[in-house]
C-alpha cells in the first residue's frame, strides 16, 4: 500500500510495490549511481543505554540488543564474513579492582583502564597501554599479527562460502586498521612522540598490520565475490586527523594502495573505512589510497554529506550522514535533516543513517518518526516495523 508523508511537507513521496528485487541487488543499485526501486534502509546501532531507557518508554523487553531492534523496527542490514584480520589470539581480558563507582581491568589489547560503572558508558581512561616500548611490541603484538595463525577463518569457512553464492544481502570483507588500532596500542598522545621519535617502529607496525590483513583476505576474495569492503580507523577528532596529511601520504596510503589493489582484482570496487569526526583534511588521502566511500560520516564533527557531495562530486560513495542531534529535537528537526540530505541522496551513491550510534536521550518516539519519515520522503526499505504506525 502507499505509505502516507508523517507529516506536511514539500515533498512528494515515491512508492513502489514490493518486488522480488534483493537487498543486495537495490544496495549495489544505489551505490553504482543507479536507481533501485526501493532504497535500502540501514542504521548503526545504538548506545549501550538505549534500549534499556527506551524500555521505560515503551519498547517490549524482549528487545534486548541491536539484533532484536532492527527486526522490531523494521531497518535492514549488511554482513560480514566473520575473518579475523587483528591480533589473534586476542590478549585475556582480567578485572584488577572494582570499586563502588568503576573498575579497573586488562582488555583484549593488553591496556590497563579504568572505566566508571555508574554513569552513561564512555570511553575508558587509560592508565596503561599495550605497547610501551619495542620489546613489547617484538614479544606481544607483532606475533599475533601472524596470517597463518590458526582461527583467522570461522570453523564452518566451507559452508559460508556455499551459502553466500545465494545470499540476497550486500556482503563485506574486512580490511582491518592501519593506524586506529595502533593508536589504542600506544596511546594518542604517544603515537603522536613514536611518529618522530622512532619512525621506524611506527611503520613497523603498519606494515605488519597491512600484511596481515593482505595475506589473510587473499584466499577468501578468490573463493567469494565479495560486494563491498569495510576498515575501521576511529583516528578523527572535531579538529581533524591524529596524524598529518603527511604522514598518512607516506605511512598509509601506500599501505591502503596495496589493500585496495587486491580487492579491485578481485572485482571489489566499493570499500569504506569507519572513521569519526572531522576526517575533511585526509579526505584526499583515503582516496588516494583506494578507499572510495566515507562512513558513517558524523555531521557534528566536522563531516558533512552535502558539502562532500560538492566538492568531490561522483567520486566519493556515502553511508550514514544523518545528523544524531535533531533526533533529540523532534519532528520539524528530524524533516529539516531528512530534506537537506533528499537531493544528495536522491542523485544516488548515499545510504543515509544516522551518523554514529543512537544516543540514550533521543526519545523512542522520535525514533520512530524519524525510521517512518525516512521511508517516506527517501522510499526506503522493504520491511514493516513489528508494532502499528
């Protein structure tokens, strides 16, 4: 049936019938500049603290993580091919104390932190990282960066492979981090004293970081055709990069280069990586080493679709840019966002969601009119949400 505009408006919607047309099928449409009959409807998740407030609201407890949300809502999603590109085995996670408000423990990077338990989830403060010095890095971290460690591929790898030839979803391989997770391992403000003070362990560890992640994927590109590929970098502030534009010139983009030309002789053209913030003064970097699609590009920090859009035109593919604040304003706010995004998304290549995770203060009803308005005026998704509109 034609869905009705939640709200007056400018805008006309566009309504299709369902069809047997894929998931996979209309995302790669959409991402190839072409015209699906339906745009896909993704999201990136929620704060640890979300649900459990929106349950206060309303939402059935039998929704208790991302997975239950997105089938309750209707939103679609991705996969991945579950291959472990980082450090394997991952360092044993230990509780050292716990007090009345916090804790402190080991995580699967080795780093000491202490973490409040009575508040919103946050980052962790950082007391100890993995890596101090090169012998820990030549006797901890280098070793677990070993392709041929066993586990790299789920134990039912064969039959993955079977049932991803009729899969009806768009499908990753992952390319891992040259510089976000050597960043956890050091520390920021240490990744910033090892880039002058000892250059050559910091390139040590990307180009084993980088190797790792070639060796390991080479197999599975030859087995499946995969239809994007996804990184994580997490290196951008409101300010911009962690490192200068120059240094990932002459760290990193030889090392994405190499990444990105394995995958594109194997037929994969679309690859993002996830990096937050203000990442506007390495934009020319990630293209230059191959990575052609920003996500999930947060608005507030200095990343904006639209003004991407015009300045790099067809060359740069996007995914998220749905600004998070007005979700907390309400329904003019939300339609204001949504509209300024329409002309972007409708000339193609954009997956709009919400730029980084759903925090705990948007109101679940917002939410809901937000997913609803969504696929009104972008004609977005092939599922109905689990509760009456």
């Amino acid at each position: 049936m034609p869905r009705k505009a939640a709200a007056p408006s400018t805008w006309s919607p566009i309504v299709a019938g369902r069809t047997k047309t894929t998931l996979r099928e209309r995302w790669l449409r959409a991402m190839r500049f072409q015209k699906p009959d339906r745009l896909p409807l993704f999201e990136f998740g929620y704060w640890t603290e979300t649900l459990p407030e929106w349950h206060k609201q309303g939402l059935p407890v039998t929704v208790k993580n991302e997975r239950d949300a997105y089938a309750y809502f209707g939103i679609e999603n991705w996969g991945g091919a579950g291959i472990n590109i980082g450090l394997l085995p991952g360092f044993q996670t230990e509780e050292i104390e716990r007090g009345k408000d916090y804790v402190i423990y080991r995580n699967a990077e080795r780093a000491l932190v202490r973490e409040r338990t009575d508040t919103i989830r946050t980052i962790p403060h950082y007391i100890e990282y993995g890596i101090r010095d090169r012998s820990d890095w030549e006797k901890h971290f280098r070793p677990r960066l070993d392709s041929r460690t066993p586990g790299r591929y789920p134990a039912d790898w064969p039959g993955r492979v079977a049932a991803y030839r009729s899969r009806t979803y768009p499908l990753s391989v992952p390319i891992g981090s040259m510089i976000g997770k050597i960043r956890n391992w050091v520390g920021f403000e240490n990744l910033g004293l090892i880039a002058y003070d000892d250059p050559a362990l910091l390139e040590e560890m990307i180009e084993a970081s980088c190797r790792c992640v070639c060796e390991t994927i080479a197999p599975a590109l030859k087995e499946v055709q995969f239809d994007f590929a996804a990184g994580w970098e997490d290196i951008c502030f409101k300010n911009g990069p962690a490192l200068s534009p120059r240094m990932f010139d002459q760290w990193i983009v030889p090392r994405y280069k190499r990444i990105t030309d394995l995958l594109r002789a194997h037929g994969v053209e679309i690859i993002w990586t996830d990096c937050d913030g203000n990442i506007m003064p390495i934009l020319d970097q990630f293209l230059a080493g191959g990575i052609n699609c920003m996500f999930p590009l947060e608005v507030a920090g200095g990343t904006d679709p639209v003004a991407i859009r015009q300045k790099y035109g067809r060359r740069v593919l996007l995914h998220g840019g749905v600004d998070k604040m007005p979700l907390r304003e309400g329904p003019k706010a939300i339609e204001r966002e949504l509209l300024r995004l329409k002309p972007v998304v409708d000339e193609g290549g954009f997956i709009p969601h919400v730029d980084h995770r759903v925090p705990a203060d948007v109101p679940l009803q917002n939410y809901k009119f937000y997913l609803k308005l969504k696929r009104d005026i972008f004609n977005a998704g092939d599922l109905e949400p689990h509760y009456p509109e």
